[in-house]
C-alpha cells in the first residue's frame, strides 16, 4: 500500500542505458505527424530504428522480440523515452493491444507468426472494430464472416479505424454466426489492409490529416487460421483487449508529466500577461499528472503481486483523458492570441500546443466513451442497477 | 488488521445515535470513546515499546486515520497519537518529553495541538496539555496554563479552542530552527494524516449515496438507474481513486523537508479534500430533499469533510505553497522525479 519505491541499483543501471540510446537514437528534428503519409512513414522508420536497439516491446518474452522486463521497467523506459521527446509510437494498437491478446487468446503458430513482426516495427496494426451503426454499441455490429472451405469471407464495413489509411493489418470482429444477435456469434479476426476485396478510404480529420479511416470488406477471404479464439468467443475476447486499452499501457504517465513539465515552463513565460487564477489550472495539470504516475506505479505493483485490472481501467481512462484536456485548455488560455496560431514549421516551435489540444479532444471519445466509463463504474464499482428498456 | 479492528469499532463508537448525540449537544459520550480508542492501543501506534507503544511507522498509521474519517470519529485521534507522540518521541531528550510521551501513548493524557496552519484546535475530552507551535519556538504546557478561546464547529461533535499561552507558562522543548523544523515536519503529518480522514469519509459519502440511489424509486425505478446519478457518483469515484495513491506517498516521506516532501504533502490534503467535498456536494445532491435534512444522517459526515478541508493546511495555504514551489523553480520536474528525495533541506 505504501508508496515508497526506492529505484534498486539495477533499475539506475537500466534508465541510463535508456537514455542513453536514447540519446544518441531520438531524431534532433520532430518527426511529421503520423497521422500524414509521410509522417506514417518516418514513424514506421523509427519503430525500425527502435527494434534495432531491442526497444520494440521490452515487456513481451524475449522469444517474440521482447527483452522480458517487467512492469516498473516498462515505466522507467517510458519514463525516459518521454523525457528524450522520442517519436510517438505508430504501432501502438499492435504492440499495446493486439499483442497482450495474441499473448492470452493466440496459437504458439499465431504468436510465432504475428508477434515478432509486430515488435519489430515490420507489420503496423488498425483496430476494424466501430461501424457507421455501432460505435459504443459494439454489439450491434453487423460486417460477417462466413465460412467458405478452408476461408472466411469477410464482408461489411468498417469505420474510425486510427492510422488504418497507412497501416498493414487489422484486427476486427466480425459476425460468424448470422443466426446470433449482439454479442454472440462474433469472431475475431486478423485481415491484411492491402489484399483482395479490402478497400480502405483514409478519413480526414478535424486537424486535416487522415488520421482514421474506413475499411470496406468486399468478398474479402483469409484463411481460418487468421481467426483469433474460438469462433464465437470474439466478445469475450474483444473485451479483454478492450481492458488492455484502458489499462496500464495505453497511456503512459510520463507523457503527462511531460506536457504538465511543459505547462509549467508555459506558465513562466506567460505569467505577467496571464489571468492570476490559471496558476490553479497550472498547479493542477502537475498535480493530476504526478496522481497518475503514483497510482499508475501502485497499480503496476498489484498487477506484479499477481492482482488483475478489472472495472480500474475504466477510472484510469477517465482520469488521463480528462487530465489530458484539461491541460491543453490551460495551454491555450495562456497562449490567448497566439494559441490559433498554425506552427510555422521552424526548430523552434517545439511546444505544439495546438496539436496537443485537438488530440485531447479525442481522448474522452477513443477506447470507450466516458459516458460509457462512467456508466461501466457507476454498475460494476458502485453496483447501481443497469439501465432498464 | 489493526484498520479493521478500527472500522469494527468504530461502528459501535461513532454510531447513527452516537453522532446524533453530539449533533444535539450531547458530549457525554466522548469520554468512553477516548477510553475505548485507548484500550485498543491506537494512541500508541507511533511510540516506541519502551513508552509502551508498537513502534509501527506513519504508513501503518494513516489507514487508522482513514477509517477514523470513514466514521466521522469526532476525536482527535490524529493530532494525540501521529502529531504529539511522534514530536514528542523526535525531542525525547528533553525530560518533559519524555516523561509525558508514555502518558500519551496510553491516552491517559490528553493533548491538543495548536500551529500556525492548524488556529482552531481540536480539543480532547478531559484535556491536560497543549503542544503549542509558535514561530520561534515549541511549547508544552499544562491546560491550566492556556487560556483556550472556545470554538463551536459546524462539525459538532469537534471541539474547538484557540490557544492563549499564559505569559511565562509552558515549558520550551525547542527554539529556534529546531523548533521550525519539528513544526514542519508535525505539518507534514498533520496534512497528510488529515488527508487520509478526508479518504475515509470521502468513501463513506460515496457508499451512503450509492445505496441511497440504489433504494429510492421514482418513476418506477431505482434513481440509480439514471446516467445522471451513476455519472455523478463514478466522477466522485474516480477523484477519490486518484487522491489515494497521492495520501499513500506522501505518508512514506513525512519526515522530509525537501521541495519534492513539500509539494507531496500539500497535493495529499488537496487532492483528499477536494475528494471529499465533491463527495459531499455529490451526495447531497443524490439525496435530494433527504440529503438537506437534519433527521438524516449524511449532513454527520458532510459537516465533517468541511471541518477537514480548512484543517492542518487549508486550501489558500497549501494550494500557495504548492504554486510557489511549482512556478518558483524550487522543484525539480521530470517524470524521473516523481521517487525523488533530496536529504536536505532546499526551500526557505
């Protein structure tokens, strides 16, 4: 219960070997964003360059490309990527999601398959799970599978799939039994993006990139080994995925202290002009910051004393998304008039303020809504009753 | 363990007739409360064996503390066995201290403890001594030798003074900047023990409104069913979730004069506390009419997280110090930082 974690000699010794790879590896220039073509490639690059360094995954066992560190490595490693600015990680939907599911649900084929690949940075995932109709009603999806021989037929439609427009494979859940309704009869399948009868369309974002697309399954087949699971426990197996989404790997704390570290300098800078009732702000975003690395820290602690993540990743999601937005929206009552300004692309712009703002907004959508946390705590932490008709 | 001997008390000490008492100006109790927590060694926790206490250390204490808010216990608990006693046990060379520390540990001296962030003492029933904190120096002194300015509190069953040292009464366990770091470090605790109280009542508001919204029916079905409702009461789940790691790091490092120490304990009482007021808005709320009246016991424990926010430390005091040690460069930033702990002291 109490936090007191005194670093051991070993962990020193491991944080001075990350940061000093990092050091000599982190482009001196951002990258562009990986939500452009180009930017999707430089980051593609760099998971290469990180796989070269044995970073790719450092938690996942060393037979799939991992270097079997543990949970408080993983924090400290994170902990210095963030403080070296290193690129974000393009492949997180494979290596924070996909991967721990393969890990749990896969064949020794499938993980001897697909996980090497992934921490190498040399197959990017997308997640095909939203459709048009069913975003936080997941359930009632309707895109099928259907056995044909020794191939399922994928056919539907797929939508808001992140970095989908440039990225390899997907994982997806996909209807394999049409005679089972919501959350039974689904299948969780893994489709390459550029195969026959995959059509993928990038999806133009509120910050003008394609950050997200749609995939239309026409007639597509893959073989069946591509499913993941038994046929029809796609659900079940979706929603342990899902708790990873929310869990401890998603959303590192460094990366907040970072940008509440940023917000301070911000503060500085700007303090003489600024409303002298934004210092609350700025003091919280630290505060909220430093709350999430501790009890992301206790949580890491349970989970290696053997305890599991159950309704806490919901509490984690709201926490840092919220935290999140809340920081950038101080960021920019600081900044005023400058805060609408579009980067002039030079060296010195290195607070992409803007940017930071218009991804927050996405937080409290992305891996579950809030409202849909809220409801998942409200009936699973507190027992309130179910919502009825 | 000892949390849950605690809590099991606590059921029969700070029960719905026991708090109803002191809310209508029935004291009589206190006295049996405090013989009570004494029989179950709590006062002790912190003293050494040979003054007849466990010799646990404040990460073992700050559970009690939590469960002593979940009761609401009137009695300052906190302030007699981790503020005194652990003062007392630091200045142990000096004989009052020593002579008065075991008489503490078994809660057969009452003590209330007055510092500059903490005016309105809460005082114990039977009261024999005063730890006074003044700016130069720290004084023990007999009740008689106080002139105590009685204070009625919103939280009923708390006892208030304001101490007035009678001139050249007391006795100097230390002056100077002994004294000033033994007052800084008995803040550290306060504000962080007060913490933990506002965790546990925190989490006892959330429970009361949480089978409130679970019992009453309206429109034919429980209110709980309601988004509303359940979006409220998650959003106080999740404040008191994330302030609790914050209690239980900062309680590892009370005895720290550095920024980092500093800051750790002034984000501890503002996190807690504003859990806890948001616990007490949000459950008053979910009562609705219910929730505003006196026949119903929620007011018991929202009277006490306001009592809690403005003690050991309000929110002007430590949201201040906590900006000016942030914007002012005292603290070292980094996410490399978060364990960090510097021996000495590096703040004025």
């Amino acid at each position: 219960m109490a936090l007191n974690l005194q670093f051991t000699p070993e962990q020193r010794r491991f944080r001075t070997e990350v940061r000093e790879w990092m050091g000599a590896h982190v482009p001196k220039m951002p990258l562009k964003t990986l939500e452009s073509e180009a930017g999707f490639a430089q980051h593609r690059q760099w998971e290469r360059t990180l796989a070269s360094g044995n970073w790719g995954m450092i938690t996942w066992p060393r037979e799939f490309g991992g270097r079997g560190a543990n949970l408080i490595d993983w924090l400290i490693f994170e902990e210095e990527y963030y403080r070296a600015a290193a690129p974000l990680r393009v492949n997180q939907n494979g290596i924070f999601l996909l991967g721990p599911t393969l890990m749990e649900f896969g064949t020794p084929a499938q993980k001897a398959r697909y996980l090497p690949q992934m921490a190498a940075g040399e197959e990017i995932w997308a997640q095909a799970w939203s459709e048009p109709q069913s975003g936080s009603d997941l359930a009632a999806l309707r895109a099928t599978a259907v056995r044909e021989g020794d191939s399922y037929v994928l056919r539907g439609h797929k939508i808001w799939s992140s970095r989908a427009a440039f990225a390899d494979w997907a994982f997806g859940i996909f209807r394999t039994d049409p005679s089972a309704e919501r959350h039974r009869g689904l299948s969780f399948i893994l489709v390459p993006l550029r195969h026959p009868g995959v059509r993928v369309r990038g999806i133009r974002q509120i910050h003008g990139e394609p950050g997200f697309a749609e995939i239309f399954f026409e007639d597509a087949r893959v073989p069946l080994d591509h499913r993941l699971g038994e046929e029809g426990a796609g659900w079940q197996i979706a929603m342990a995925t899902a708790g990873f989404e929310r869990g401890l790997m998603l959303r590192s704390p460094a990366r907040f202290q970072m940008a509440a570290q940023r917000l301070v300098q911000l503060w500085r800078r700007c303090a003489d002009a600024a409303d002298p009732a934004l210092v609350g702000a700025v003091a919280q975003a630290w505060m909220d910051a430093e709350a999430y690395a501790l009890n992301t820290y206790r949580t890491a602690s349970r989970l290696m004393a053997g305890g599991t993540i159950g309704v806490e990743a919901s509490l984690n999601k709201i926490f840092w998304s919220e935290l999140d937005l809340d920081l950038h929206r101080t960021a920019m009552a600081l900044l005023g008039a400058r805060a609408e300004l579009l980067p002039r692309g030079d060296a010195s712009e290195t607070d992409d303020w803007l940017e930071g703002f218009i991804f927050s907004l996405a937080g409290p959508i992305y891996a579950g809504t809030n409202e849909i946390q809220r409801n998942l705590i409200a009936e699973r932490l507190l027992g309130l009753p179910r919502a009825q008709g | 363990m000892m949390a849950a001997a605690l809590r099991e008390l606590a059921t029969d000490l700070c029960s719905s007739q026991a708090l109803r008492a002191e809310f209508g100006a029935d004291h009589s109790a206190a006295e049996a409360r405090w013989q009570r927590l004494a029989e179950l060694g709590l006062f002790g926790v912190l003293a050494p064996p040979d003054a007849g206490g466990m010799g646990l250390a404040d990460a073992d204490f700050v559970l009690l503390a939590e469960e002593a808010g979940r009761a609401a216990l009137p009695e300052p608990l906190v302030e007699q066995a981790a503020l005194a006693v652990p003062l007392l046990v630091e200045l142990a060379s000096e004989p009052a201290a020593a002579q008065l520390l075991p008489r503490l540990a078994s809660g057969e001296a009452r003590v209330a403890v007055a510092h500059e962030q903490n005016p309105y003492a809460s005082v114990p029933p039977a009261l024999t001594h005063w730890l006074l904190c003044c700016t130069d120096a720290l004084i023990l002194a007999g009740a008689e030798e106080v002139e105590a300015i009685p204070g009625r509190s919103v939280d009923a069953g708390r006892r208030l003074a304001e101490p007035r040292l009678r001139p050249a009464r007391g006795r100097r366990l230390a002056d100077g900047d002994g004294a000033r770091a033994a007052a800084r470090r008995l803040l550290n605790r306060g504000a962080v023990h007060t913490a933990a109280r506002c965790l546990g009542v925190a989490e006892r508001l959330l429970e009361l409104a949480s089978a409130y919204a679970k019992e009453r029916v309206q429109f034919g079905r429980p209110i709980g069913a309601n988004q509303a409702i359940k979006h409220h009461l998650a959003s106080v789940a999740v404040k008191l979730e994330f302030a609790r790691a914050v209690v239980y790091a900062a309680v590892t490092r009370v005895d720290g004069d550095d920024a980092r120490t500093l800051a750790a304990v002034s984000h501890a009482k503002l996190a807690a506390s504003a859990a806890a007021d948001l616990a007490a808005r949000t459950a008053i709320q979910v009562h609705g009419a219910m929730g505003y009246s006196w026949e119903v016991d929620l007011h018991f424990y929202m009277k006490h997280a306001w009592a809690l926010g403005g003690s050991w430390g309000d929110h002007n005091f430590h949201a201040r110090r906590l900006q000016s040690l942030l914007c002012g460069g005292a603290l070292t930033l980094g996410p490399d930082q978060t364990f960090a702990r510097s021996a000495q002291r590096d703040v004025r």
